[in-house]
C-alpha cells in the first residue's frame, strides 16, 4: 500500500478519505490535543505526533523519506472570507504553508495535495496562490488547482474547498477527469435513520431508527450496529423557543423581535445564524455548528455529533474524542472524508496509468 503523511492533519478527515483509497497515513502533526486524540483512536497504525509544526524538525527516518504523497491544509483563519476579524495579511496563521513546503522539499514525495477553504484562491487577489504554485514548480512539480463542492462527491452538504494538486511525474492533474456523482445527497438521505432526540441528550449508543436504507446510510453505518454519539448540546429555554418560529431554509430572521431583544442590532447577525436545515437538500456548511445553532430539519434542537459527522461523511465506526464542544469543532474543522477520497484516488488512477 502506498503511504501518506498529513501535515495539520486535525481529527484525521483527510486521512480518512486517503485509506478509503488504499493510501495508509504512516504519520500525522497537529497541535490539537484533543483533535490529535481522536486522530489516534481512527488511525491507530499512523504516528500521530501533538506538537507545533514550527517548533519540529522534518524527521530523517528512512521510513518518512520519498512517501508516495504528503497532504494537509494550513489552519485557514487568515483566508476564510467568513472570519473577517482574523483574514488579513499579517494573520501568523498565513505563514504555516511555508511549512507544507519546506516538508515537500526535503521528502520529495511523488505528490502532494494541499487543502484550503475558498477565501484562498481570492486572498491576496491571487497573489498568494500563484506564490506557492511558482515555489513547488521550482522544487520540481507540475501543479494544478481547482475549487471543488464536496456534494458534487456525494458529501450530503454545499461545502467548497480549495485544492492543489501537485507530482514529480511531469503529469497535469485534470480536476475534471473526477467523476461527480449522478445524485446529490440530501439531509434526510443522509440522517434519516438516526434517532429522535431533545435538547441536551446525551447518549453513546441509540437503536437505529427502522427506515429504507439507502446507499449513503449503508455506506455510514458500515459495521456498526448501534448510532454512536448522539450528543446534543444544552440550549437555554430561550434558545428552543426561538427555534420553534424557524421553518425549514429559514434562520434568525423568522424569530419575533421579542425573542431577540438581547441583540442590539439584529441586522449585524450573520446569515447562517439559527438555520434550520432543509431536509431535502444537501446540508448548508458544517463548520461551528453549535456556535452558529445549526438547527435539525424536524427537531427544534441543535444536531447531534453523529448526525453532523454524517453530513461531513465521518462513517458511524469514527469515534470523536474529547469535550463535546471540542468534537463540534473537529467535525466543522475536518475535511470531508469522501471529497478527499474522490481526490486521492484520481491520484491513484495517474499513477497506475503511468506505471507509477
């Protein structure tokens, strides 16, 4: 099997969709705690080593040296257009791909994938981008980029991510060449059997609800006999009784203004504030879904752990560890385990193509 290392690598998302395409994560680097704790309990064959990238040297083991691929993306604050207090030029979290690239250079893997949100393509206008493209085609590497929706890849969410895709094999990646799937999956196609619940539930394994089981549940269920943390967060009354005014696609501004009366300018609260989701539709961005109060389709409550991990395409058999509020975070911080695999294993077809 070819191997993989992953380079702020989070709760393991991208590993996740790696494996799904027979590259097995060999080692993996974050400085979250509890995020590299979840890592270790998923992928328990990979060094997974907490610590600052900046603060360690590239390890000079034979067993790291020349791996087929090295993946990761650089924490995103300082380019995510949603975070306008952090996206600036001078955001330190902006230097981490340096580190990407120094690990490339002294690894000399066949290829490499480097992850970012949207906002990257734009930051800088571009600048930034054609930066590091111009600094891994100097280290050898024919690159190429795209913004790619994970629901066009059969992730049950609207989520667009910014992909380079790079190898020493003077091969162009044709982004176009990944097939996306014929039918999109929507919220109810992807949670539908996952049990009822009410505000604050908390519960390590529940029965799965008797419904049709289509693919996409089959495919997140995989051996697990039992729905895994259903855990809820606890709102105040308050909170629940907002969520009772919101209809399915609506968000904060369907709540009478005398359930809002702790906010001093309703107009400054973000869109995707208090959103129920839409049931028949793929799931709007998982991302801090327990700060933004992402609402069930039919439950007036926050989702479950389990039910967000689906819409990230997190199978059932993934446990989370860590603080609930810590697990929401890695669920929002991943990436979609099947946006990565339809990523990694058109890299896998080039090179069984080519002899590689």
């Amino acid at each position: 099997m070819k191997s993989g290392i992953d380079l702020f690598s989070g709760a393991g998302g991208m590993s996740l969709g790696a494996a799904m395409a027979n590259i097995e994560p060999i080692l993996s680097i974050d400085n979250d705690k509890y995020a590299l704790q979840t890592y270790k309990k998923n992928h328990p064959n990979s060094l997974a080593l907490l610590t600052d990238i900046t603060q360690l040297s590239i390890p000079e083991d034979e067993k790291y040296k020349k791996p087929f691929i090295i993946f990761g993306g650089p924490p995103c604050q300082g380019f995510s257009v949603s975070n306008t207090i952090n996206r600036n030029e001078k955001n330190p979290n902006n230097l981490l791909y340096t580190h990407f690239i120094e690990w490339v250079k002294v690894l000399s893997p066949q290829w490499f994938v480097f992850e970012n949100v949207e906002g990257f393509k734009s930051f800088g206008k571009g600048k930034l981008q054609q930066t590091i493209e111009n600094d891994f085609k100097n280290l050898g590497y024919t690159v190429s980029s795209s913004l790619l929706w994970a629901d066009d890849y059969g992730v049950p969410q609207k989520r667009k991510r910014f992909f380079m895709v790079g190898n020493k094999l003077g091969l162009e990646f044709m982004f176009s060449q990944i097939i996306p799937v014929e039918q999109k999956i929507s919220v109810i196609e992807a949670i539908g059997d996952l049990p009822s619940l009410k505000n604050g539930d908390m519960f390590q394994e529940l029965p799965y609800k008797n419904v049709d089981l289509n693919d996409y549940i089959c495919l997140m269920r995989g051996t697990s006999n039992y729905a895994t943390q259903n855990l809820v967060s606890k709102n105040q009354d308050y909170v629940i009784e907002r969520y009772c005014h919101i209809g399915q696609g609506q968000n904060w501004r369907a709540i009478p203004d005398h359930l809002m009366q702790n906010y001093k300018d309703r107009h400054q609260c973000h869109s995707g504030i208090y959103k129920r989701l839409k049931a028949d539709e793929p799931s709007v961005v998982i991302s801090n879904y327990r700060k933004n109060m992402l609402i069930h389709p039919f439950e007036d409550r926050g989702l479950s752990v389990r039910e967000a991990a689906r819409l990230q395409s997190f199978p059932d058999t993934f446990i989370f560890e860590g603080p609930l509020m810590h697990i929401q975070q890695q669920i929002g911080n991943a990436v979609p385990p099947l946006l990565a695999k339809a990523i990694f294993q058109q890299i896998i077809k080039y090179s069984e193509q080519y002899g590689y």
